[in-house]
C-alpha cells in the first residue's frame, strides 16, 4: 500500500513528462504540417521592412518608416514578368481586410479578401460547390463572393445549396458563386472563417487603400520549392529597383514558407523544453518521496537487517539489496507512468480531434527511454542513502532493536 | 591434545553509554570442547549478552584473544566477521527472527544465499527442515506456523550451513514448557547425532541442568562462587 502510494510519485513524474513531451511533439508536428500544407513554394510579399521599423530609423539616416512605398498592382504585374523573373510561377496581388456579412438577419464577421483568379491556384484552394472569381469577374468588377466554410455556416447554417443566394457585405448585395472546402485551423487562425470578392470590387468599393493600385500581400508560387531562394532574389531586385530603394534599406519584406517553420519551430521547442521541465520536477518530487519510504523501511526492517547480518550477510550484501529495491520501485513506477503518460497523450489527443482541431501528441522514443532511465536514476541516487545507511548498521544494535 | 572449539583468552568489553563508560567484560577466560553443551548463565546486567554477542561474532571484544575453530576472530574487520559468522556460527534467537516475507524453506536457505552458493541450495534446506521435523511444513510462511514450528524452522536455518558452534539465546523464552521442552531435546539430539557444539544463554536453571556445563557471570566476570564445571563451591 505504502509502496505502492510512493510508486504514485514517480507514475505521476513520469506519465507528466511522457504526457507533456508529447503535447509538445504533437504541437510541433502540427504546426510544422499546417506550414507545410500552405505549400512548400509560397512566398509572401509584404510592404513594410522590419528593420526599417525599429533600426536605422533615427533622424540622422534619413530614411525612416514613413518613407515606405506600398506595393501596388503594377509591383505584382512586374513580378509576374517571366523574363525578369523567371522563378516565379504565378502572382496572385491582394487586399485584405474585415467584413461584416449579412444574411436575412444573420449576421457573421468574416476576413474580406480581394483576389484574383491566380489566388485559386497559388494558395491551393479547393471547391467545396460553385467556382472561384474568374478574370470576367474581375473585369466587370462584378458584385460576386465566394465563401470559407465557416463563413458560409455562420451564415446560413450550413457549407453546400447556397450558392446563388445574395448577401450583404457592409450593407452591399453579393452573389454567392461558390463555396471552399475547410482547411481546418492554420498557422494564422481558421482560414474557413473568410470571404472572397473580385480584387477590382475590393479595390473600387470596399477595401479604399491610399495609393491608387495599392495592394496589402502579394502571394508569389515558385516555379518548384528548390526555386524558392531564387525567387526571393528575383522578386527584391525587381520591387528595390521600381521603389528605388538601396540594398539595405527594403521598403518590403518577403516571407517564405521556411520562415515560418523556424520561427514556430523554435517556439514549440522552447514550450516543450518548458513542460519537459515542469514535469521533471515532479519526477524529482516522486524521487524524494522513495527516499523518504525507504528511509522508513530501513528504520522498520532494522530487526531484519541485524538478522541478515547475523547470518552473515556482508555490507555490500545489504546495501544491494535497498538498492535494487529502490530502483525497482521507482522503474515499475516508470514503467506504469509511461502507460499512463501514453493514456494521457491520447486522451488529449481525442479531445483535440473532437473539437476539432487536428492535433496528435506523439509519444517519442526518446521520451521513453529518456524518462525510463531517469527514474531508474532517480530511484539508485535516493536509494543510496537509505541503503548505505542499511548497510553501516551494527549488528548488535540492529538486533536489539524494537 | 583437547580439540578446542572456543578459546577465550582475558575478554575485556568496555562501551560507552553516554558519559558513562560500562565494563560489560572485564577479562573472562574459559574453553569450550568440540561437541560439548555449555549453558551460559548470570542475572541480568552480568555481561551475559555482551558475551553472547563476542562469542557470536557480532561483536568485537576491546581486549582479549578469541579464537573460534582455529581463527582468530578478535581483530577482523566487519566483513570477515559476517563471513566468520556465515561459516561457523549458527543462531538460535528467542523470538525467532523469522523472515515473514519468506516460506520456511526461504528462510532456511538465507544463509547458504549469503555463502554464495547457488546450486543444490535448496536440497540442502530441505535436508535441514528434514532434520528438526518439519517436512511437511517447507512452504509455510511463519505466520502459519505455531511458536515451536517457527522455532524448529530457526534451529534448521542455524544449522543448515554445518556450523561450527550454534548459539543459542533463550531458545525456550517465548514457548510454553511443553513445547519448550521437545525444542531442548531437539537441540540436544542435535548435539548427540552431528556433535555440533552447542552454547545456550539462558537464566532457567532448569534449561542449564540439561548441559554439561554452565558457565556462570557476575559483574562481568566468572563468579568465584561456582567452579569451573559450573557446581557450586561449598
């Protein structure tokens, strides 16, 4: 019982840092795989330069944040341009924005973004019913959206027969023409929450920017992944030279998909570290605690200890076996924790599914094996206390003891 | 040339016991013969125990010779007393000292364990349960057993490794007389088939008649009262 109460400790230390490696793991892979689905040779163009925002924006270079040309329509066609850019596949230029939808008095608000029919391709949509913005569409900036999935259920209760139905976007009437397929969540929030216009419309009547042919992201596929850095190339000497700008001071910033993988690669590793390292103070609690039962089961088996002695058991004889019980303890402990922390890892993982989000722990076998050994460890470090003192009891005393 | 089993020479047992120092021994000669029945007795604070615990090898003396089967015991550090222990002494303890964990064929078998031995353990145990009665009793744990059973199993863990001497401390205490008397005669018959020496501590005169000889302590010493065969000088 009592033992058993202390086999707990390290259960609980071991099944938390399996459990917790293996959130974090599952994390990672999921964010990793959302990256990669966006597809491995997108590029965004962006205006803006992140330097030029907080580096050398002081009154004495006399360049500052201020001076930032947007990008524009003209940007993107430049872009576009296979003689000077050979990497680039296909530009799909956008605005963005927030809209609020409306329905017979529903009423949603959705991310509003004016496309082109290139963005189909670009960002790897798919249709659930209907068809995307063509170049007619864009032509006679037509007063046509096509909805997320989510938008579409806000909306109307459900993803599919609505196309054909008008609704109202700020207050103005737009035809459905189709509906996409969900994505499930991303990297940057549910992309199935989101409305697509004609980029003319947006331009024209509902996203106003500054600058006339002002555009917010410019979507860029690469002709194949390895294109990619080539591309990136290609597409700041083209936007420097029409912006003027000199090497050093990009009024622009282009993102790549690896990008984002580093950045969330090095936040998920340093939130796994955080969990591994919570839960292996609980497996060090779980160590202290075997100290502790073995330090009252060596006061309790004094009488036996002096009788094993008596018998002729040499110190070496009794200090192996405290050892070997402590360790034993602590690596059936180990054992149970990892079922256990496996048990968890599930559980969440069924739970993450259930609501909806597509997340699987993975229980590594390094998490295993790391936390296995280390309970073994733990089990010999504060085993070799009680089991040294075992060992040095005189014969004698032990004998006589009650 | 008498074959000596036990050759104390001037034991002397000084311990401390908080500031005060105690003379448990203060400088006891006697032999014992091999094969011979000796009953050690005294009252209580006589140095009965501490002599039981030298001439057990669980302890030490301060000063003196002992040499036990032909070893000089009296300088050897900790470990060559557990082996000395292992070898040549056998105890009988009166409450048994029975591992409740193990059967009585696992507590019989502790000691072979602790010489190392591997193969044929177990038959040996058995032979030795054999011995004191208990054939049918071998994987009983000792809460099963009655208080002579349990005894009996102590008295086959004693002699199981053919030790040179059995030591034996109130071997009766804790039985009612009946019983107490089949576990004398056991030990007795022991002494009679295998002339294993046998040295029981006790203070029941009744117990010490049964010996061929009693060795009697007072205040640490052999008391001058009684010869050395233990009858009382007139």
């Amino acid at each position: 019982m009592r033992s058993g109460l202390t086999v707990l400790g390290i259960v609980i230390g071991v099944a938390a840092v399996i459990a917790m490696l293996a959130v974090g793991n599952g994390a990672q892979a999921s964010i990793t795989g959302s990256i990669s689905s966006i597809g491995t040779n997108l590029l965004f163009v962006f205006s803006g330069s992140p330097e030029s925002q907080q580096g050398p924006g002081g009154p004495g270079t006399g360049r500052s944040g201020n001076n930032i040309k947007p990008l524009t329509l003209s940007d993107a066609n430049a872009i576009a341009d296979p003689f000077a850019a050979p990497s680039v596949e296909q530009v799909a230029p956008t605005l963005e924005g927030n809209a609020l939808l409306t329905f017979s008095g529903e009423n949603t608000t959705a991310t509003l973004t004016g496309a082109t029919p290139e963005y189909f391709s670009v960002r790897n949509l798919q249709m659930a019913e209907g068809e995307f913005i063509n170049s007619e569409h864009i032509l006679g900036r037509m007063s046509v959206v096509v909805l997320g999935p989510e938008a579409a259920i806000s909306l109307f209760g459900r993803a599919d027969g609505v196309v054909g139905e008008t609704i109202r976007i700020e207050g103005q009437p737009f035809r459905i023409i189709g509906v996409l397929t969900a994505r499930g969540g991303g990297a940057f929030g549910s992309e199935d929450n989101s409305s697509y216009i004609p980029f003319t419309t947006a331009q024209s009547r509902l996203i106003r920017r500054g600058a006339r042919d002002q555009v917010d992201v410019i979507y860029v596929q690469a002709v194949s992944a390895e294109a990619v850095p080539q591309a990136v190339e290609e597409i700041s000497s083209i936007i420097r030279q029409r912006h003027r700008t000199p090497v050093g001071f990009d009024d622009f910033t282009i993102f790549t998909q690896a990008d984002f993988l580093t950045i969330f690669e090095s936040i998920t590793g340093v939130l796994t570290i955080f969990l591994g390292g919570i839960a292996g103070i609980s497996l060090l609690v779980g160590g202290i605690g075997i100290m502790n039962i073995m330090l009252v089961s060596v006061t309790e088996r004094t009488r036996e200890i002096g009788l094993r002695k008596a018998l002729g058991a040499r110190k070496k004889d009794i200090l192996l076996q405290f050892l070997t019980e402590s360790s034993l303890l602590s690596l059936i402990g180990g054992i149970i924790g990892i079922m256990f922390g496996w048990l968890i890892a599930y559980i969440v993982g069924q739970v993450a599914v259930a609501s909806g989000t597509n997340f699987i722990p993975i229980v590594g076998t390094d998490a295993i094996i790391l936390s296995t050994s280390f309970s073994a460890i733990i089990g010999l470090f504060f085993g070799i206390y009680p089991a040294s003192r075992a060992a040095n009891l005189e014969p004698v005393e032990a004998l006589r003891y009650e | 040339m008498t074959d000596w089993v036990v050759q104390a020479k001037d034991l002397v047992k000084t311990y401390m016991m908080g500031e005060f120092e105690v003379n448990a021994l203060r400088g006891v000669s006697f032999n014992i013969k091999r094969g011979e029945v000796v009953s050690i007795m005294g009252p209580s604070g006589s140095g009965k125990s501490t002599m039981m615990n030298t001439l057990g090898c669980l302890d030490r003396p301060t000063s003196g010779e002992y040499i036990l089967d032909g070893e000089s015991v009296a300088d050897m550090n900790d470990d060559q007393l557990a082996s000395v222990r292992n070898r040549k002494i056998g105890f009988v303890f009166q409450s048994f000292n029975l591992l409740s964990r193990l059967t009585a064929l696992g507590n019989v078998e502790l000691p072979l364990r602790y010489a190392g031995m591997s193969e044929g353990r177990r038959a040996k145990a058995q032979a030795a349960l054999e011995a004191v009665g208990l054939k049918d009793r071998m994987t009983h744990r000792p809460y099963e057993l009655s208080g002579g059973q349990q005894q009996r199993v102590a008295i086959a863990r004693s002699l199981v490794n053919d030790p040179a001497i059995i030591m034996a401390d109130e071997p009766t205490g804790n039985l009612d007389s009946k019983v107490g008397k089949e576990i004398m005669s056991l030990l007795l018959n022991l002494n009679k088939e295998r002339g294993t020496t046998l040295i029981i501590v006790t203070h029941d005169p009744n117990i010490a008649e049964q010996t061929q000889r009693v060795i009697r302590l007072r205040d640490g010493e052999l008391d001058p009262d009684y010869d050395e065969n233990g009858k009382k000088k007139s």
